[in-house]
C-alpha cells in the first residue's frame, strides 16, 4: 500500500522482542513506517510478543523495494500485503498463503469533490479518473467500481498520475482520483479540500475484494506453525488493544516512526488511525476472520479482468488454521 507512506521516512531499526522460542519471526511492512501499522508495534511494545513466547522482529521495506522479494529470499516469514497481491502471486508460483485479514472493508474509494454530480459507479461513464498506476489496491479497487456500474475501462478517461492525487484533483484534472479511505481522505480533508468517497458496494459485488492481510510461505507455515500462530495470536491481541486505546497507540507508535513527537503530526496519526479502526473488524466484529466466499468472489473477478496469470483456486491461496481458536 503505497499510501502509508505519507507521514515518514526510513526509522531506525526496532529492537526484538523478548521471546524464548526458536528463531525470531520477521514480519515485513510494507513502506515506510506509518501510524497504520500501529498494532504490530503495540503488540511488540506492550509485550505480547514477548508472552507468546516469540521472537518478532518489526522490517519496513521502503517505496523501493518489491513487495515479495524479502519473502522470497528468506529475510522475511510474514508479509503485509493485500490479498488481491497475494492471489496475483500466486499466480506467478510464489507459494504465499494468506493467514489473517488485517482490513475487512476494503480501504480503497474514489475520492471526488463534496459538489461533484458523481454519486454512484455508473456515473462515471465519460469521467476523467485518476490512479497511481495500473497496479495494486487503487487500481484494483477502481476496475471494481466500474464493473459494478457495468463500465469497462474504455467507458471513462483513466490517467495514470502517480501519488499525485491531490495536485491533480486540485488542478481540475481529473474528475475523481482512487485513494485510502482511512489516509488520502484525511489528507484531503487537513488541505481544506473536502472530499466525498464512492466506496464499493458489499451488496453489488464491488467488495469481491480482500485488502490488507499477513501472508507467509507455504514451507515457512510447514516448518514454523506454532510460532506463526503465536504470532497471529499475539498482533490481532495488538489491532484489539489499538481499537479500545488509540491515543496511546500513537504514543507507541513514536519509537518507530519518525517525527511523531510532533503535536501536529500526533493529531494527524490519530486521525488517520481513527479512520483505520472500523476497517480491522468485520460486521461481526471479527479480527482477522478470513472469508471464503468473499476469496472466491475475488479470484473469479481479478481473472475475469486479467489481473491473474492464470485461474487460480481461491481456497488454495488461505488458511484459516492460524488464526485464535474460539
């Protein structure tokens, strides 16, 4: 998720945890450091790392960096990553099993101006629409909102503009940009740009979409899957604890991220992880539930729009056996 980059730049590497078992488990966030990662640091702050008996050592990529390729090396044993991009690697042979939901409503929404006449997918027939790239959670997110207005792509204008969103749906020159909900809306909203969100429709298909989720190798759950459990256990232990607590979860966050002592950026994370909050559980309030229909869903939409290689089985790409037992 390209947007988490937007508060940070690179942070010093956190400690480890205490644990006492085996090898430390690397999980890999993605980016740079960002308040929404707050669980992962809470759950290593907070000790519940330590009194699941793990090792967990916290690594942040960078823009630059591929999003499996620590994975694929070996440098990592979990990564944060969206479903969608878990299923799309597995279509390219990387053996990568999704183990926990970390988003249950998917973050991405097209972001258009308060008095914009775009109030609902088929409207954006003829529309000028703005995304990074075609690629990732906004690209995929916007091929959704078409499909479920019975658009294709050759139905609007889709510009590619980078991470440009705000310039661009500024300077008139787009009709709406794809962005995070719960992190490009509010930095529209601190400009003084209101903004409205078209977001999918649980109830017209659009949400066929699995966002942000903790993937690991098929061979790494084989050889390590108590410590995986323990760690599942021990971060969805820290995405509960950041809910109920979200003040002091930004007040953990500043070991990892940079320049989080300032008030203003406080006030943006809380913001930010205020934003966040309602996507981590499901209607249920649920954390960290996988949902197979909503998998399948996925797997015949991404390989109807040629996102996929090839078809792929969506029960093959999750496994639920890691998550806490009830």
């Amino acid at each position: 998720m390209a947007a988490v980059a937007a508060l940070t730049s690179c942070a010093e590497e956190p400690g480890k945890s205490g644990g006492k078992s085996g090898d430390a488990i690397t999980v890999g966030l993605t980016y740079t450091p960002n308040i929404q990662f707050a669980p992962f640091y809470v759950a290593q702050e907070k000790g519940f790392y330590k009194s699941a008996g793990i090792e967990v050592n916290i690594r942040h990529h960078g823009a630059a960096e591929d999003l499996f390729g620590a994975l694929k090396r070996g440098k990592e044993d979990v990564v944060y990553a969206g479903g969608d991009e878990i299923l799309q690697a597995r279509a390219k042979n990387l053996p990568i099993v999704d183990i926990a939901t970390v988003y249950h409503k998917y973050p991405v929404a097209l972001l258009v101006p308060e008095d914009s006449d775009i109030k609902k997918p088929a409207d954006l027939k003829g529309k000028t629409l703005g995304t990074p790239g075609p690629y990732g959670e906004t690209y995929f997110g916007l091929l959704a909102l078409l499909k479920e207005g019975g658009l294709t792509p050759k139905d609007a204008k889709v510009k590619y503009i980078g991470f440009t969103q705000q310039a661009a749906l500024k300077g008139d020159r787009v009709d709406g940009v794809m962005g995070y909900t719960n992190n490009d809306a509010i930095a529209f909203k601190e400009s003084g740009t209101p903004v409205r969100a078209l977001n999918l429709s649980s109830e017209g298909g659009g949400q066929a979409l699995v966002g942000p989720s903790l993937g690991a190798k098929q061979a790494t759950l084989d050889k390590r899957g108590d410590d995986v459990r323990k760690f599942v256990d021990a971060s969805l232990r820290g995405m509960q604890y950041t809910i109920d607590h979200p003040q002091e979860a930004v007040k953990l966050s500043q070991k990892y991220i940079p320049g989080l002592r300032d008030k203003g950026r406080q006030e943006n994370a809380l913001a930010v992880l205020m934003a966040t909050r309602p996507l981590m559980r499901n209607d249920n309030g649920e954390l960290g539930y996988i949902d197979p229909q909503v998998w399948d869903k996925m797997a015949d939409f991404m390989y109807g729009q040629g996102l996929l290689d090839e078809q792929i089985q969506a029960e093959e790409a999750y496994d639920a056996e890691y998550l806490p037992k009830s």
